[in-house]
C-alpha cells in the first residue's frame, strides 16, 4: 500500500536536493534550505523499511529470506555509493562517505534493528547523536576538512574514521535518522484497522524542535564539555545537535501531520493530478538523485577538462545562482515525464534494478 504523505515527503526532499545541490556545485551559494532534503530521505528510509517489513511478514516471507533481502538490499546501496563516487565525483572521492553509503549501512542496521525491541532501537538513535560530537572531537574533524570539503589519505584508519564519524554522512549521527523513521512507522502502522498516534509522534517531533531552538540559544552561553563537544549554530558539516534536532524533529513533525491530514482522508489522498507527481518523484527518487549529478557535474567536468584544466575547475563557479536554479527546474521537469514514461512502459529505474537482483 503507496502512503501518499511518505510520496509526498520523498518527493519535498528529492526537489530540495535537486535545487540546493544545482545551486552549490554550479554557483557556489549556499542555499536557505540546504541541508534539509538528506535527513527527510534518510528517515523515510526506515519509514519505508518498516512498511516493506509489515507487508514481508503478512506474506508469510521467512525470517530468513527476510535478512537475506535486507542486506543484499543494503550491500547493494552500498556498493551503489562506491560506484556513485568514482564515476560521478571522479577517483579520488571514492571514500568520502555520501548519502547512499550511509542508505545502505543503515538498511543493514535495520536488519538488525527489527528483531529488538522497539526502546532499544531509540536508544541506538540517542546515543548516536550524542556520541557523534565526542567522536568527531578524538578525531580531530576540521584536520578533514581544511578546504571546505571532506579529504582523506587512503590508510584504513582514516577511511574508518570518515565513515563513523568525519565524512559527509557518517554512521554517527546520520543512522539515527532511519532508526527514528523506522521506530516511528512501527509505532502509527502498528495497527492498519486503527489511527495511529500521529498525536504523540507530533507532539514529539514538536518538543525536538523547541529543543533545537532552545540549543541555539543556549549555545553562546555553553561552558565545559557543551562548549568543547558541541559545535555550534545550525550546521549540516559537521551536523550540529541543533541541526540534527531540528532536522529529526520536523521529519517527525511533517509525517505525523501529513499522515493525519491526508492519507485519511480520501478526497485529498486521491487527487489525481498532484498524487501522479507525488507517485513519480517518489518511486524513482534514486534514479533522480543519481541522474541529477550527471546531469550537472558531468558536463562541468568534461568542459573542465576540454579548457585544458583540471576537470573539477569549474566546480562551484561555473555560472550565476539564477541559471541554475533555471536548470534544477528544467532537470525536473524533464524528470517527471521521463520517468511517468518508464513507468507507463513498465522499464526498471534503479530501484526496479534494486528489486530485480537483490529480492
């Protein structure tokens, strides 16, 4: 069963990430919204990881070939984020650790995550964006990042160090995203034939936000190891407690009330025009993400390299904000009726991939 508030959420976060990521790579600007589109993807992850559960477990699917999907599903993602480095990024980015690795580590948390209970889940998600601040801290993050972008040398222990805590999205705190999607649908879908308590989960995701508010008010007058672990302001690199509260807290937010709002209540759940652009963005949101980086970073580059520069000169300054807000709209449009076309053909993007090979 297709929820229309997670396509709808999928799709509010695949258009942020389209924009800011035209935005940033072509003009250089930093973008208001930046910074919101990965954690709504990343905690519909485990919203989505549940529901496929729940329908695994009423189909009669074993335990076992349960965790034999889940982490073919999980390496395949993974792998998928290697690949997605070297071809899109260029070589030497293969371990800086983008938003599909940390996909597909954390669908391999969540294999785990199902067969214990519920609170053990929630304090996994705690701990992670506790401890995020304190590890980033041993490792010395900025020494990663002294260019305004993740670099390390090719040694295991760095390597390591950029996935657990330095990289883009790191294991700690950004597996705490898919725990609280996943703990959240376990909890409103727990019952189909009954409303779930999309009131507490508002209410929780509410209380989340204050206390990011109240983190960044807080923060100038912080002292001792508040001070000297938590960065501050609202930062995504690293990803600030403020940012990780207020970013986990409106994902919760935004799905109890739209799940409230809209999924029941037919006539809104059914309007045919905007639910087919919600329907598309959301089944092929990996196909998009992936797509939208060649379609902006691969002709930069090989322009780059034709002007007899290094391929990557171009990056960041390659023309006006206005132009490539201009683009990320083109790129969309052309996206929507791409894929409403492969759907109608019934040709796989790679999530159909995804289905085909690993189950």
């Amino acid at each position: 069963m297709r929820y229309v508030s997670i396509d709808i959420l999928r799709t509010v976060a695949i258009v942020l990430m389209v924009l800011v990521h035209f935005i940033e790579n072509l003009s250089g600007s930093d973008w208001a919204p930046a910074g919101l589109g990965a954690p709504l993807f990343t905690f519909l992850v485990g919203v989505s990881y549940r529901l496929w559960l729940d329908s695994q477990e009423t189909r009669g699917v074993s335990e076992t070939d349960i965790s034999k999907i889940s982490i073919r599903r999980g390496l395949f993602l993974f792998g998928l984020g290697f690949m997605f480095n070297v071809l899109v990024w260029l070589p030497e980015d293969t371990y800086n650790w983008d938003v599909l690795t940390i996909i597909g580590a954390s669908l391999l948390l969540l294999n785990v995550a199902r067969n214990v209970p519920l609170p053990i889940s929630v304090l996994i998600a705690v701990l992670a964006i506790l401890v995020a601040p304190v590890l980033r801290q041993l490792a010395e993050y900025d020494l990663y990042w002294i260019n305004g972008y993740f670099e390390c040398d090719l040694t295991l222990p760095d390597v390591l160090t950029g996935f657990f805590a330095t990289g883009y999205f790191p294991l700690l705190p950004w597996v705490a995203y898919p725990l609280a999607g996943y703990v959240t649908a376990a909890l409103v879908f727990a019952e189909p034939s009954e409303p779930g308590p999309t009131g507490r989960v508002a209410i929780t995701g509410g209380v989340l936000v204050v206390a990011s508010v109240f983190t960044l008010l807080a923060q100038p007058h912080a002292t001792g190891p508040f001070a000297t672990y938590v960065p501050t302001g609202w930062t995504m690199f690293p990803p600030s407690l403020a940012y990780v509260l207020g970013t986990l807290g409106s994902a919760m937010l935004l799905f109890a009330l739209l799940h409230r709002w809209v999924d029941r209540h037919p006539t809104l759940a059914n309007s045919n025009a905007l639910k087919v652009v919600f329907t598309t963005f959301s089944k092929y949101s990996l196909s998009i993400y992936l797509l939208h980086h060649v379609a902006h970073l691969w002709p930069m580059w090989i322009y780059g390299a034709s002007q007899g520069q290094e391929p990557t000169h171009f990056w960041r300054n390659a023309m006006p904000s206005s132009l490539a807000v201009v683009l990320a709209i083109l790129f969309l449009l052309c996206s929507f009726f791409l894929f409403r076309w492969m759907d109608r053909t019934e040709r796989r993007g790679v999530e159909g991939w995804m289905r085909y090979l690993c189950g």
